[in-house]
C-alpha cells in the first residue's frame, strides 16, 4: 500500500488518497472513540455538580432556620445554576455533523449518535427538572439558525460518500 502526499484544501497534507482500509484503523478508530466519548463525557460535570450541590444545600438546610434573614437569601440556596442552552446545542450540532459527514463510511456512526442523542435528551431532562433553574423563555430563532447550518453538512455528506463509494 503506498501512500503519497498530496495537498488537499480542507485538510492541509493528507498522507491518504482516498479511503484506503488504514484510513479506518487509524481515523475511524479516533472517530469512533470521540463519539463513544461524546455519548457520556458532556453530562458527567453537570452531575457532580449537581450531586455536590445537594449535599452543600443538605447541611445548608440544617442550619437554614439560624442563617438566613430574608426570603431571597433562603431561595438562592435553594435555586440551581441556570442552564446553559448555547453550550448543549453546541454537543447537539457537533454530534449531527460528526455522523451526517462521516456516516457513509462508518455507518455505525448513526446508532451512537441516537445512543448520544438519547442520554442527552434524558440527563438533560433530569437535571432540568431537579437542579437547573427554571429557564428564561427563549425564541426559537436561536435554535433555528443553528440549525440552518446543516444543509453545508448534508453538502459534506454527499461530497464524502461520493468519494468513499467511489474509491476503488
């Protein structure tokens, strides 16, 4: 198997031609392992966090009734951080165009992101409803033009499947 080096516009020096079956031992493995990281690793400081939390608002509440003077100093006690809405939409994007540009040669890509898609949408809804506070009502337009960045990935998509099926 000889490998040249040819420059390619996205990618600065390829050491590969195409998608020779190395390309998937070496790429696709680092590929595969993020998204197997990419499933758990953005919900395990939220919830050490909120485990933290409780047991610092567990003693808290023992000594609230000597500590705490007004209402608003009892509620923030209480009250959790808020939620960070820009920052999982950013794992949400990054884990759709992961599987929609690399799916045609890993296909094994798009159960794990369903996998990712599921543990998110769970923790998320967990920790929304026991720890975060209450979210600000936000317009959708925020999610809506994020979103419109994904008819540039599905472009990627079909530009890599038709390298990947065209390979010989």
């Amino acid at each position: 198997a000889q490998t040249q080096v040819t420059p390619l516009p996205l990618s600065g020096d390829d050491k590969y031609i195409g998608f020779p079956l190395h390309w998937y031992s070496t790429v696709g493995t680092t590929l595969v392992s993020a998204m197997i990281l990419d499933i758990f690793v953005p919900h395990i400081i939220p919830i050490l966090r909120m485990c933290v939390t409780k047991n610092i608002v567990r003693r808290r509440v023992r000594a609230a009734h000597q500590s705490f003077v007004t209402q608003r100093e009892l509620n923030d006690v209480f009250e959790g951080p808020s939620f960070d809405m820009a920052t999982r939409l950013g794992y949400v994007l990054n884990t759709c165009a992961c599987t929609l540009t690399f799916s045609s040669g890993l296909p094994f890509l798009v159960p794990m992101a369903m996998a990712s898609f599921f543990v998110s949408y769970w923790v998320d809804k967990y920790l929304i409803l026991r720890y975060y506070k209450i979210p600000p009502q936000i317009k959708s337009t925020t999610i809506v033009q994020a979103f419109s960045t994904l008819p540039l990935v599905v472009l990627l998509h079909l530009l890599i499947s038709m390298m990947t099926f065209g390979d010989s």
